[in-house]
C-alpha cells in the first residue's frame, strides 16, 4: 500500500511540475535529496555503530545482566504469566533497556529474540507443557501484545536518534529536546502500560 502511495505522489508532483513549467525544480530538488540522504545515512551509521559497540561492551562486561536482575520486579509486573527465568525475559529486559538508551537498533535483535521466545512459550502451553492460558493457534498471547505495545511506547532517556537528526540539520542544541523526549515517552508508556493491564483484566473477567 505504502508503494502505491509513494507513487503516487511522486507521479502527481512530476504532472504538476510538468504543467507549472517547474520540471528544473524538480530535478535540482532529486539530486539535492539524494545527496543530503547519502549524507545522512552516512552520520547515523557512525552514531548506530557508536552506541550498537556501547551495548556490546555492556553485555559483555555484564552491565546488562545486573541492570536486568534490578529490571525484574518491573518485568514481573508487566508480564505476569510468564515464568520465571524465561529466555524471554532476558531478551526483553536488554529491548527495554535499549530503547530507555535511545538505542532502537540495538533494541531491534532483542526484541525480535523475545518474540521468538514468547511464540515457543506460546507453543509449550498449547502443548501442555507449561501451565497458562493457551490462545488460537495464529493469535498473539498477552504477553507478546503488552511487549510490543511498550516497545512501540518505547520509554527514553536519551533520545539518540533526534538528538543526532537535529545534529545533522545544523541545530544549535541537538540534545535540548532530552526533556521533552523524556515527559512524552514517559506518558506514552503511562498509557501503553495502563492499557495492557486493563485489556488482562478484562480478558480475566471474560
């Protein structure tokens, strides 16, 4: 759908930059997209590359696993059927963590690890294997619709990603939008948190 949408667009602004007499303009505005693209690809693989290695060396010198064990009575809250010591739940700690970092790439492998993890605790209480609900084979469990709602609320510290775009674009202070990523992020994942456990709820009750 996005394809067609794209086309579409870009066709529609060609016919009218054809009927205007703005064809120049179109032209000089694609090459001068494309450079500033190029330019900008080039900066934000430095700053992934930076902050990927950062999370790396967290790992490695087990700075991950400690603020995961202080991340578990949240876990406990946020997914309360799953087992305790589930694979999944380390995966999921290190997405969360990324993403408070600002780190959506290096939150993207543990969040798609964590999916895969929930799916086969989905699959183990459908074949009676663990004790819970089981859900229709081809829909979601609870626990993998609250992470990826808060993963898409995604709290954050440190919002890289804007900061690095303002950077780019020649801002006079990158990182003055900190207070304003933190204040959104943190109601958004007010509301995202408080929707999941109301759906639970509600699901319990039926």
């Amino acid at each position: 759908m996005l394809n067609y949408l794209w086309a579409g667009m870009i066709i529609i602004g060609v016919i009218y930059a054809a009927f205007t007499g703005r064809l120049p303009d179109v032209t000089n505005a694609a090459l001068d997209s494309s450079k500033e693209a190029i330019t900008l690809c080039i900066t934000m693989m430095g700053v992934m590359s930076f902050w990927v290695g950062l999370m790396e060396i967290a790992t490695e010198a087990g700075i991950i696993r400690y603020l995961s064990r202080k991340l578990r009575p949240v876990i406990r809250f946020l997914f309360p059927e799953l087992p305790a010591k589930h694979p999944a739940e380390e995966h999921i700690t290190t997405n969360i963590i990324a993403n408070i970092l600002g780190l959506g790439w290096a939150a993207t492998p543990a969040g798609l690890r964590a999916m895969e993890e929930l799916g086969k605790l989905e699959e183990d209480r459908r074949r009676g294997r663990l004790p819970g609900p089981v859900r229709a084979i081809g829909v979601a469990s609870n626990e993998m619709c609250t992470f990826l709602i808060i993963n898409i609320s995604s709290l954050q510290l440190i919002p890289v990603n804007v900061i690095a775009y303002r950077s780019q674009y020649g801002s006079v202070n990158p990182a003055g939008i900190v207070g304003a990523g933190i204040v959104a992020t943190a109601v958004s994942t007010g509301v995202a948190v408080l929707f999941c456990k109301m759906m639970d709820r509600g699901k319990r009750r039926a």
